[in-house]
C-alpha cells in the first residue's frame, strides 16, 4: 500500500469539545496508522503554543499550524511565514480604535491588546484558558519587533463597530466565519490546505492519498482540496457539501471508524 498522508483537525476531531477525554479508539486508530507506515499529522488552526500536550504526546509525525503558517515535521520546521511587524501594529491599533475583542496567536505567544477593554464570554475564557501576553506589557525593544501569525476577532454587540474592523480584516487577511459572531482571521495565500500541499510535494506523495479529517468551518480549505475528506458525525453541517465521507461523532469511534472504512488500518 502506498504511503498516506492522514490530516487531522484537532478540536471536535481528535479533541472532544465537551470536555470527555480522548477516545480509546482514537488512540488506537493512530497508533495503528502510524505502525502501517502511513504520516499521521495535526492540521490546526491552533499555533503550535496552543496545542495542548496531550495532543503532542500522542506520537504525530508532523504539526501543520496556525492554518498552515508554521509547518513542523517531527522536531524540524519546514515552513514559516508570520505577519509583518508594521501591520501588526496597525492591526492592534485598528481594531483597538474598533472597540472589538481581539486574540492575537504568533507560534511561541498568544497576546491580548491591554489597552482594549472590549470583551465577549467567548473571549473571557479564551484568556482565562490560554492567560496571553499583554502587549501593552511587552518591553520597549518587543514593542518594537512582536509580530503574531493570526488572530481571532470576536462582535461583541453595539458597543463595537464590527464591521469596519472586518472590512479592515478582509483588505489585509483572510476571515473564516467560525458563527456566532466569532471569526477567524488568517494570512493570505495561507490555510490548511496550502500546508497539505506543502506536505504532498515535500514527501512526493499524490493528492489521492491524503486524507482531510475535520469538523468545522476552518478545515473547509483542506476538506475541499483532498478528494478523501472526511466530516465528523458532529461536524458543523455547512461542511458537509465538500466532504466525501461522513464518520461517525467523535465519541462513537468516529477516527477509527473513518481510517477502517479508506483501509488504513
């Protein structure tokens, strides 16, 4: 059998969002792919600071993160590319002046705009979960150099003007509409699926052997570009039109069911 290339989303995939832990079977379904020679590998929205250790214990050949901004095979990192200083800071200043909640992701940082009071429930547990930087608390010379990959921009109702800050957003990035008015910004001519293909030429793998698995609106690009694009059974049903297969939710073995139904395992 030939070398496959299995990419997988982490929250709502491997990552149950309801707290549980990691099925039993997921855990298997992985470890039998990798002991048939197949590339298993994490295509995360997430940058790599904010993939938790559990996931990282679990023996992934490779790390595609920050929707497809910094690419890791092992220890080794194959590809980078973060926002340029200067825009950064027009960014900051932007949606400051926006009054919109803002969480900003570089690989080795998350950050939070100190001098914005502007706030969500969503965005309160983001900082109470991840506990950012403030970059207002950064020193003089990281004032001068910080840079970050992506961000999440969050409307927090009538106190904010949200959409000249996506207007802003759409000139310089790329938005996802994640719902409930919680958008993820990314870099351009960036995403989950230029980080596959960056994967596919470097290990001279053909596209119809990789594997997509994913659950929501971020893993569109990558569910669209492989041919074998796998949807959770608790997928946000705006993916399903792209995807080839449906499995089963994530704790009704839905990892195991997918690699057993393509043959991997």
């Amino acid at each position: 059998m030939a070398q496959k290339l299995i990419f997988f989303d982490i929250d709502g995939t491997i990552l149950p969002e309801t707290g549980e832990p990691i099925p039993e079977s997921t855990l298997e379904a992985i470890k039998l792919a990798k002991a048939n020679g197949h590339l298993t590998l994490i295509n995360s929205g997430r940058t790599m600071t904010a993939i938790p250790d559990l996931i990282k214990n679990l023996g992934f050949d490779g790390y595609l993160c920050g929707c497809g901004t910094h690419l890791y095979y092992h220890d080794e990192v194959l590809y980078s590319h973060t926002i340029p200083h200067e825009l950064c800071v027009e960014t900051v200043e932007f949606l400051r002046a926006c009054n919109v909640p803002v969480f900003f992701e570089a690989d080795e940082k998350l950050y939070i705009d100190g001098a914005s009071k502007a706030t969500t429930p969503d965005f309160e547990i983001l900082e109470q979960f991840f506990h950012p930087q403030d970059l207002m608390e950064l020193s003089a010379k990281e004032k001068m150099t910080y840079t970050f990959d992506k961000f999440l921009l969050m409307d927090n109702g009538e106190t904010c003007d949200f959409e000249k800050a996506l207007e802003f957003c759409k000139e310089h990035f790329d938005p996802i509409d994640r719902g409930r008015g919680f958008w993820e910004i990314i870099q351009k001519n960036h995403s989950k699926a230029t980080a596959i293909q960056f994967f596919m030429e470097y290990f001279h793998v053909a596209l119809e052997d990789c594997y997509a698995i994913g659950d929501s609106t971020n893993d569109l690009s990558m569910l669209k570009f492989v041919p074998n694009s796998i949807a959770m059974g608790n997928s946000d049903p705006r993916i399903l039109p792209y995807c080839s297969y449906k499995t089963t939710d994530i704790l009704d073995d839905g990892i195991y069911n997918a690699l057993k139904h393509f043959k991997i395992i």
